[in-house]
C-alpha cells in the first residue's frame, strides 16, 4: 500500500511543482534579457486617456544611439497622473543586435 501511495504522490508532487519551476525560468530569462538594457533620459511629451474611467498614460521621448529621437506609450494610466508632461525619467531600450 505504501509503493502505490508513493507511486501516485510522486507524479503528482511533479505536476504541482512544474508551473513554479516554469515561472522561476521566466523570471531568470526576463532579468537576464533585461540585465543589458542602456539606461538614458527621456521626457514625457504628453498623457494620453486610457480607457473610459480617466485614466492618463504618460508617452515618452527619448535619444537612441543613432541621435534618433524615439517614442514610447506606456500602457499603464493612472487619474491622478504618476508624471507631468516635460517631466524628466530615466528610460531603458534594449542594445541593437548586430
């Protein structure tokens, strides 16, 4: 009786444990990818209305490497707003793959 019981719980034991370890490999991979990231200054340039209940997102500007001026929606609003328009952030992009 006790060989069934372990042979049934070792699987099960198994099944249970597999969504943690797949989330822990995510959140590895996800810190890794953004381990590299360039930090630079960017600018919100304007707060956009995210759906219907008033809630403002900032979009932000900011220099990439090549002088080119890049922008960014963020899709997280808030009422009242976290950031004014001409506030100064710190912005993060992913290196360029060669």
């Amino acid at each position: 009786m006790l060989a069934f019981t372990v042979g049934v719980a070792t699987p099960l034991l198994v099944l249970c444990l597999l969504p943690l370890i797949s989330l822990g490999v995510w959140i590895v991979v996800k810190a890794l990818r953004l381990w590299d990231w360039i930090p630079v200054r960017g600018e919100v340039i304007e707060l956009r209305m995210i759906g219907t209940e008033g809630s403002l997102a900032p979009v932000f500007s900011y220099p990439g490497p090549n002088g080119r001026i890049y922008t960014i929606d963020d899709t997280v609003g808030r009422n009242p707003p976290k950031y004014a328009v001409g506030d100064v952030v710190e912005v993060s992009y992913p290196p360029l793959v060669s």
